[in-house]
C-alpha cells in the first residue's frame, strides 16, 4: 500500500508522477510573488524605485529611445510570423528567417546596451574621453579602449546585416 500524498491544498492525489505534490495554485504563486517584491521592495531606496518609474515615462526619453522602440517592435511581429509559419518554410526561406534572427538578435542587444549605457550615464565616460582623442588629440589608454570596443560592435552589426541583405539577392 502506497502513502497517501497530499498537495498543499490538502487534496489527495490519486497519481503522484500525474500531478506531483509542489504544483501551487496560481493565488499561491501570487502569494509568493508578492512577498518577494515586498521584501525586494523594504531594502531598496524608495529613490532607485521612482528612477525606475521615471524610466516609464516616454515624455523625457530621447528620441532614439522612441527609434529603438519601434525597431524592437517591428523585430517582434516579424518574430511572431516566423514562429507562425516555420513549418511552411523551404529550404531558402527557412535560411532567411535564421539570418534574420542572428541580425535581429544582434541588433537588439546592441539597442539594449547602448539605452542601459545612457540610463547609467556610463556613456559619457565612454564618449567624452574619445571626443577629447578624436577632437583635441588628447590621448588615453580609456579613450582606446571605447575606440576598440566601438569597433568590436560595429563589426559583427555590419556582418549580420549584410548576410540578411545578402538573402534578398540569391535566387
């Protein structure tokens, strides 16, 4: 004879490998949920929490936050059309639509970094040191390093984009 296995809610289950006893109704996963954000919320300073909520607000973002946005969105539905129709892809399709997600990827992440670099206005250490190179000769191992991380982003961008474009011109 087998134990009785009870979940939380105090029901007996029939089949244990069915239902196993840790699934948790959903206003228990909301219980949860919450006391994290509470205790999240007791340690963090109430000023880091209205930064946040600032961040939401689209009236004070730059304008190529909006450009970024919309980019993200177009990748998105584009995203979705793939997911929908991969099974009805051929061989050259179903090449295209990988190339483009490498770029997508690529280009979003690259989106994500430079608006995180800007939030954290860790981009001006980043530009002012190479303005001051480029501009007034000044020369600093830092403004090298913004120099060749520069490089080190462009390159792969231009190299997956150029692979997408490239799909269009083969037959």
């Amino acid at each position: 004879m087998t134990p009785e296995i009870r979940n939380l809610k105090g029901e007996i289950i029939q089949d244990p490998d069915e239902e196993k006893w840790y699934q948790l109704s959903t206003s228990t996963w909301l219980l949860i949920g919450g006391l994290i954000l509470f205790n999240v919320g007791c340690f963090l300073s109430p000023n880091l929490i209205d930064n946040i909520f600032r961040l939401l607000d689209i009236r004070l973002w730059p304008w190529w936050y909006v450009l970024f946005l919309a980019i993200f969105v177009a990748f998105t539905v584009k995203w979705f059309f793939i997911y929908r129709n991969w099974e009805d892809y051929d061989e050259l399709e179903a090449e295209a639509a990988k190339r483009f997600t490498r770029m997508a990827v690529t280009v979003t992440i690259v989106m994500a970094i430079l608006v995180l670099l800007h939030g954290t206005y860790m981009s001006r250490f980043f530009f002012d040191s190479l303005a001051r190179w480029l501009g007034y000769g000044e020369f600093t191992w830092f403004a090298f390093l913004a120099f060749a991380l520069i490089l080190c982003v462009i390159g792969p961008v231009v190299y997956f984009v150029k692979e997408w474009l490239v799909t269009f011109a083969s037959p």
